[in-house]
C-alpha cells in the first residue's frame, strides 16, 4: 500500500507530457478573436481565473485563453487553428463535473460551450431531438414534456449541467437503474475531430453503419473531439410515478431490503440509500424531515403503467416490513417526490453543515458486495478516526461515500484522501470500478493501473491514437501516461480556409 | 491458400489447429487452416503466431453469420471459438453473466432461465445453427424484436475481452453495470465484424424473465395505416417490449405486432389496454392469444384470451414465439405463408427515424416495382430497423438495381435536414451476383475516422481484411 502512494505522489508530481507546441499569445488571441468576434474571446487575467477549475475545486489551472463559439463552424476553425498550432485544448460545458475532466490546460485553449444552447428540433413521432451541447440536461425534458416525452438521463445536476458534458462523461443518475445511460440514449453526434474535421456520427437512427462511434465517443470524456451537435432519443413519460421512503434501523436491513427488491424481479426506477451520517447532513441542510433514529433510509421510486406501478409498490412496501422498515412514507404526486427527494438531492452539499470540508467519492460494487464493502468502510472509519457518510445509488451499486476532513488541520486532508483512495481498492477487490457516473478526469488517472492493465489501458489508446494522434484534445485526463501514436497513415493536414485563399498568412 | 501441413508456430501455438476442408469456405472463400483455442491465452498465442507469419484470419462462429458482409480479401486462418464455451460466472444475484465467445445463445439462456433471468437478446435464429454464439451476435451487434426495449448487443454488453490481432489481450468494461472507466471497448467492437481482433470473453447485464409474454397483431392495408398503429404503440406508456411490422409481399396486408410481458396480472391489464388503444386509435381491432414463455396457454378457456367476437376480418392470431429456455425460435411472429427468410437469397437492412415508417415503406416498394422485384419487410419498425428479403432466384441486376434505387430514394428523404440522413441501407447479406452489381455498406459517414481506427488496431490488414464497410 504505502510503496503505491510513493508511484501515486510521484505520478502526480511529474510534468504533463511535453507537447511541441505553439504559444498562446497575442497572436492566437487576435486568431480566435477573428473566428468568434471580441466579446467571445476572454485573455483577461481575472476573467480567465473563474474558469480555471470545474465541480472539482481541488485541481485547478487557468486557462491560456478562453474562447466562447457560437456555432459548429466556429468551433472546427478554433480546433483548426489549434492542430496547426499543436496547442492543446479543453472543451468544457456548465463545469459541473466531478472528475476534473475539463480542467484547463495553461498552455492551451478552453472552449466554453456555453453559447451553443438551443434546443434546434423535437421529431415527436420519431422520438428524437436535435439539441446544441451547450443546451441543459433538464431543457430537453421541458421542451419534449408537451409531447408526452422526456430526455431520461437525469445527473443530478441536471438543472444546470449540459447535454454536452453529459455526453462527453456518459452521465447517469438516479434513474439509471432502469433507464440506461447516457450512450443509450445518443444517437447521433456531430463532432469537431482533434484535426479540426465537421463531422457526423451516427445518423439518429440507433443502428451503427461501420463501426459504432457514437458509443465509442460516448464517455470517452473529451479527448477524442467535441460534440457540436447531439441527437437524443426522447422517451414516453411513464404513465404514474410513486416514490416510497423506506426507514430501516440500519444499513445492514436496507441493503437486505434492496436485495430483495431486485431479486423479486422488480426493476424500480431509483433505489437510493443514506446512512444515519449523510441523514443527519440532510435534516441540518434542508429539515427534510424524515424518521427520527433512521440508520438507514431508502428511497425507492417506481414509474410505469398505472396498474403495475401500483402492485409493484404493494409488493415493495412488504419486502420493507419484512426486512425490518419501521416507517414507510408513499408520495404520489410532485411536491410529495420532492419532499422526499430532497433530503437525497441535497445531502452533498448538505455535509457542508457538518465539517469544514470533504471528499465526493465515486466507486462502484456488485449489487451483492454492498453490505460487506459498506462494513469494511466502517471499519476503515473507525480505525483511522475519519467519519464516512455514506449516500449511494444502491440498485446499481454505486457508492457516493463522503469522507469529512477538516482542512484547517495539517495531515487531516491526506489522511482523508488516502481513505478515500482505499475505498476504491475495496471496490475494485469486489469486481467494481473506480467510477461509476463522475468520470476518470485528472483526479482518477492515477487508479487506473489499478483497475486495468497495461495492455488495456494501452488498447484503449489505439482509439485515442485513431482520433487524436497528436494528443491535443484533453490531454492529461483519463489515462496516467499517454501512448505514443507513431506514425498515423492519412491523417489530414488542411490548412485553414483563410490560409487556402490567400487571405491570411500563417507563418 | 493450399495447406497441406500445419506451419509449426501456429502448431505451437494452439492445441487444436487443422488443414481446412470445404466445408470451411468463408462466403466462398477458400480457407488455409482452422484452429480451435480453449482460452483467451491460447487464442492470444495463436494470434500472435498468425502476425508472425502474416495470416489474414476469420473469426467463426456457429457460421450462421459468414456470408454477411462482404467475404474476406484473404482467409488463410480460421479462429472457430467452439472450444470457448463455458459460462465463466452467473452472477445471478447481481444480473450479470461473464461467458466465453463460443457459448451458443440458446445455451446461455437455458442456464440463465434457471435463476428466472434472460439475456434480453433475441437476433433471427439461422436455419440449423440456432440464433448462432455469443461472439458472432457482438461481432455482427445482431438483435430481434426485444431491440425496441432493450436496444443491441452493445445495449446489454458490459465488459468484454479481446486479442488484438498482434496477440495482446485486453479488456474493458468490467462486472458491473455502471461503470464509466476508462474508454468502452465494448461499442468499438460490437459490429466489427471480426475487423478489429478476436472477441474471446464477453459479460453482459441480464433481465428477469418474464412470466408470461403476449403477441397482439392487427393486419393494416397501407403503409400509412400501418405506420400510424406502430407511433401508436411506440407513444404508449404500456411499456412494449416489442413492435414489429410484417409486409410480405407488395399486395398483402401489413402486419403490426406488439409483444408484451411481465407478469401474468400486468401482462392482462396491458393487453386490455393495447387493445382499447388501437381501437380507439385504429379502424381495426387486434386479437391475440397468450401464452407462457413454455408455450402453454394461460388461460386457454377465457374469453378475454380467445379472440374477441368482435374480430373484423384480416386481423390473426398470432402465437408466442418464445420457446422454453431459449430466444425466439424465429425472427419475428411467424407471418402467413411466408417462411423464415433463407441465407441465400439477399437482405436489405434499413434503418430509418422512425417518424419515416411510411414514407420508408413507399420508398422500398417503389423501388421495387422499378426493378419488378417483389421483397418481403419485416423487422422492429417501432426501433427503425427493417429488414428487405428478396429470394434467391430473382435477377442479380434487378437486386442491384432495386438496392441503389432504394438508397437514392432513402437519401433524398434526408436532403435538406437538419441531419445528414434520416434513413439508409446496408446490404446485410447477399449473393456473389448480387454484390458484383453494388456495394453492400453503401456510403458510410466519418469514414476516415473508421480507417483510422482500423489502422491503429491492425495495421497489416489482417483481420477480415475487406469484409468491413469501406474496404476495411
């Protein structure tokens, strides 16, 4: 253990891999201001600084230059001008992700997709929409919702986190248990290639000619191009919908609870559980009132037909008295589900009442792990004095363990990201991962090696190598040390249009 | 290639290495030798003895696949995964099963059924090897009816182990269902046709079975009526498994078909419900029969089973297709009078938005009768995906002529959207004849980023070399 954190610290320490590049400077800066026009182009010093980190504040980096393009167009010319360049860039959406994975890069470009966020068309009867990528997670659903349709990926941030960055991190959510991912639910992307190319993959249908791109380009977190425009598929809203709030005196009955659940051959909609720890959080925050002396509670939401919908509550009610549910609450329209989501919804950024700081851990076990891998936390929390609190997507397995530190103390914060770090290697000892929806990013590289061999990861290069063979699009994310891509037949070298016409000069 | 002795590397490399004999013609063309790994580190050896020695190789196999696509340039090596055939693990309590590329999907299922759980995949079955392996259904993203609510391979794949054609093994993925490490090697290889490595190991999340499953159809005389049931049922909130559609010939009725499963209780009041919607929704009234997944009829007496006295005439019966402990014995409900659609003749894959469904149907019967070429569709027209039968013993010019014909139809639906195409075609399989007058993958979108790809992973062009959409 100790002889890895030495391998982590000094794979953290080294240098991100040297790329020959071009400057980012004045000229670079008057470049991108001719693409996207003055007020689209940020190099002030303090205005760069509020992009320099995204929803994980402990990496941070300020841009070399910001730019803010409006159209797909300008975003080919801006990459273009990059791969002529070989500067490095970073597309970033809303910035809420977990994993740093649209941490800037000094020496490069952040493209803000911000500007690119309309809802371009809705085909109800084909149940598609053709969005920007810029476009919120939850504008979809709003803008489907007169049809009788919704976008089903729900990330927990969905308010404010884009379809873009959703697409890029292959999102989930609550709701991901029965209503898949992200990648099943894009059919279509159109892209700007690392060299600068517009082009489509996919056409919207779902069926792959030639490889699958889109599925591969899903979740491949940014480094393989960025996402101009994106086909979703849309779904029938589910006819009735009831939430129950399950209380258990402990852990180890709600997750006997969930077992039990699935292994009646129900598929809810969510199962979400909380310990006593993240509770607590929760009622501090946002007085969300749920049973007093819960050690556990379990959110179970099912949605479907009306009829099925109603005996697979009656039946879920029984297996949580059965397995020991003192209380349980049903919420049968919106504001009952909000009241009972709140408390859920809330409880990250609720642990804040509790201690000065903390960590968001992302791990994942098999459903059937869950009890010991939750002891083993425990125990991991006693031994070493930190406290735990404990919030998980239980039907898939996906924890959310908060690992509270107080950051004024010296050592307290190590200490807190070394357990953090153990509770990954409990998950991948289970048959896990190390990240179930927040991505690999800057901040889970590192664990790779730990989760796959070095013939995996370098397999899995060969597809960054196909897209990106000059490592300039994210570089430094997902993969702890970059591969060599050698030397790439056909890759194409266009010069810019404006270059092509005479109009400007490169050089 | 005409091997007589075995090179002593690939010898060497495999227990189970062969001359090839007739019987191992890929798509008619000749193979040198056939091997046999019973593991994913004897087909990494063997598949780094074949780079050594520069063997174009095939992936096989039940074979029910072969002939689609285009045949290889070069088979100098034939990979059979029949040795690669254990269920590794069935982790029953987590939904998943971790198993080797050879295992046949109807073994699969008969050991999932055992727990009450199903692989969610049900692709046409072939005329005698059953609906074919574990890798040849990834290798070719091979689906049925179930697509509609459980999508493809790709859908259900979690993790999955290859060799790449220079003898690494490497995985992706894993044993869970969410999981965002890493990139997901699994859609790379999901309809690669054997191009990019060997498939030797493959985990897949798993569905309960259902209790009961029910077929309702309705015969329609139009596309439009026709279209108009399937966006139907695809709005409904009824929660479908399946609607396919059924138009065997240019003058027939087309069929619509709904599958429905769950429990017995909720299988009954859906049917109920379908059936009100399509009669409000449609002219007609639908009818059907249920049945459990063993064939036996739930309540054979009941009149809410039978068939209702109000039938108009045209609407059928139409039986479960599911057999005890395996996926659909056919593609689809059996249609009247026609049978399941040979190998030898060609098949037109069409996939299409499907707000498209009758103006896709217009389409391939105009082209049809430009080229008197009478096909028979069917597939998930409530996905977007239709298959085109056209038998075997129909002119080769008039296949070709009816395939570009249809894909210049299919295009110009999409001219001037806001997307590049709303629908297009891929020629599944066809006859030598046949591929001899058009391409069977037609235009594909980012093709460079495709030989991109195929460059990286197999450099040598060794692996199915040609087989693949533009040349790959």
């Amino acid at each position: 253990m100790d002889g890895n954190d030495d391998a982590i610290t000094a794979e953290r320490n080294a240098p991100a891999a040297a790329i020959d590049a071009g400057a980012v400077d004045a000229a670079l800066a008057a470049m991108m201001t001719g693409i996207c026009g003055a007020d689209n182009v940020i190099t002030d010093p303090q205005q760069l600084r509020t992009y320099e980190c995204d929803g994980l504040t402990a990496h941070r980096s300020v841009p070399g230059l910001v730019v803010l393009p409006q159209t797909a167009e300008q975003v080919a010319s801006i990459v273009r001008e990059c791969a002529a360049r070989q500067i490095p860039f970073v597309a970033r959406g809303s910035g809420t992700g977990l994993s740093g994975g649209a941490l800037p890069r000094t020496d490069g470009v952040l493209i803000v997709m911000s500007k690119m966020r309309s809802v371009i068309a809705i085909d109800p009867i084909s149940r598609r929409a053709i969005v920007e990528p810029g476009v919120t997670n939850l504008s979809v659903s709003k803008a489907a919702e007169s049809h009788g349709l919704f976008y089903a990926p729900d990330p927990s941030s969905q308010v404010v986190c884009s379809v873009g960055g959703n697409v890029a991190e292959n999102s989930g959510g609550a709701h991901c248990l029965k209503h898949g991912f992200t990648v099943h639910h894009v059919t279509g992307l159109q892209v700007v290639t690392p060299d600068g190319e517009l082009t489509w993959l996919g056409d919207g249908t779902g069926v792959a000619a030639g490889y699958d791109l889109v599925g591969a380009f899903t979740g491949s977190e940014g480094t393989l191009g960025i996402v101009t425009k994106i086909i979703v598929k849309l779904t029938p809203i589910p006819e009735a919908v009831i939430t129950l709030l399950a209380a258990f005196t402990s852990m180890g009955a709600g997750g006997a609870a969930v077992s039990a659940i699935i292994g009646s051959g129900i598929l809810p909609g969510a199962i979400e559980m909380m310990d006593a720890l993240a509770i607590e959080a929760a009622e501090a925050a946002v007085h969300c009132r749920y049973p007093e002396g819960a050690g556990a509670v379990l959110i179970v939401e099912l949605d479907g037909p009306a009829g099925d919908v109603e005996a697979q509550t009656a039946a879920v009610r029984e297996i949580c008295t059965a397995e020991g549910a003192y209380e349980i609450r049903a919420a049968q329209d919106a504001a009952e589900r909000a009241a009972i989501w709140t408390g859920r919804k809330s409880a990250f950024a609720a642990v804040g009442r509790i201690s000065p700081a903390y960590i968001v851990q992302d791990g994942v076990v098999p459903r059937t792990a869950l009890e010991s891998v939750l002891d083993r936390i425990s125990a991991l929390s006693a031994e070493t004095g930190i406290r735990v609190a404990n919030v998980f997507h239980a039907g898939d397995g996906n924890l959310h363990p908060l690992v509270l530190f107080d950051d004024r103390r010296p050592g307290e914060q190590e200490a807190a990201e070394k357990l953090s770090g153990m509770i990954l290697d409990l998950c991948i000892e289970h048959g896990g991962s190390i990240t179930g929806e927040h991505g690999v990013g800057v901040d889970k590289s590192r664990y790779m090696p730990r989760m796959f061999g070095a013939d995996d990861l370098d397999t899995m290069q060969l597809l960054r190598c196909a897209f990106d063979p000059g490592g300039i699009c994210n570089p430094g994310k997902v993969f702890p040390t970059p591969r060599l891509c050698g030397e790439v037949p056909g890759v194409r070298r266009a010069p810019h249009p404006l270059v092509a016409a005479g109009v400007i000069d490169q050089f | 290639m005409a091997a007589t002795t075995i090179p002593v590397e690939l010898a060497a490399a495999c227990k189970d290495v062969v001359a090839a004999g007739d019987a191992d013609d890929v798509a008619g063309v000749r193979a040198g030798y056939v091997a046999a790994p019973a593991s994913t580190a004897e087909a990494a050896a063997l598949l780094a003895a074949a780079a050594r020695l520069g063997l174009a190789v095939v992936a096989r196999g039940s074979g029910s696949r072969l002939h689609w696509g285009n045949p290889p340039a070069r088979c100098d090596l034939v990979v059979d995964t029949r040795r690669l055939d254990r269920v590794l693990e069935h982790a029953a309590g987590d939904l998943v099963v971790q198993v080797q590329a050879g295992v046949a999907l109807d073994d699969l299922a008969a050991v999932l059924a055992t727990a009450g759980q199903r692989l969610a995949l049900d692709p046409p079955a072939g005329a005698a090897n059953g609906a074919g392996t574990v890798g040849g259904v990834i290798a070719t993203n091979s689906a049925g009816p179930l697509r509609f609510r459980f999508g493809a391979p790709r859908d259900l794949l979690i993790g999955i182990t290859v060799v790449r054609p220079d003898g690494v093994v490497a995985r992706s993925g894993g044993k869970v269902v969410k999981n965002v490490a890493g990139y997901d090697l699994g859609k790379l290889f999901a309809g690669s046709y054997g191009t990019l490595g060997l498939i030797t190991e493959a985990i897949f999340r798993l569905h309960p079975r259902p209790a009961v499953s029910t077929w309702l159809s309705l015969d329609r005389p139009d596309p439009e009526s026709a279209a108009a049931v399937v966006h139907a049922i695809s709005a409904s909130p009824l929660w479908p498994s399946a609607v396919e559609l059924d138009w065997p010939s240019a003058g027939a009725p087309l069929g619509v078909s709904v599958l429905l499963e769950g429990d017995e209780a909720s299988v009954t009041a859906r049917s109920a419900r379908m059936r009100d919607l399509l009669r409000r929704g449609t002219a007609g009234l639908p009818s059907g029969q249920r049945k459990r997944p063993d064939g036996s009829p739930v309540h054979p007496t009941s009149a809410v089973e039978g068939v209702d006295s109000g039938v108009v005439p045209g609407d059928r019966e139409v039986a479960d297709g599911g057999a005890a402990g395996g996926p659909f014995p056919l593609a689809r409900p059996p249609a009247d009078g026609r049978g399941r659609p040979e190998a030898n003749g060609t098949c037109v894959r069409v996939a299409f938005w499907v707000g498209q469904l009758a103006t896709v149907l217009r389409t391939i019967r105009t082209a049809g009768v430009a080229n008197g070429v009478d096909a028979a569709i069917g597939g998930s027209a409530g996905a977007g995906i239709l298959d085109v039968w056209v038998a075997a013993e129909v002119d080769p010019a008039a296949v070709g002529g009816f395939a570009s014909e249809l894909r210049a139809g299919l295009a110009a639906l999409s001219a001037g959207g806001a997307v590049p195409s709303v629908a297009s075609a891929v020629i599944a399989w066809a006859p030598p004849q046949v591929r001899e007058t058009v391409d069977v993958w037609g235009p594909v979108p980012s093709l460079r980023l495709m030989r991109s790809v195929k460059d990286q992973f197999d450099p040598a062009h060794r692996m199915a070399p040609g087989r693949f959409a533009g040349g790959i």
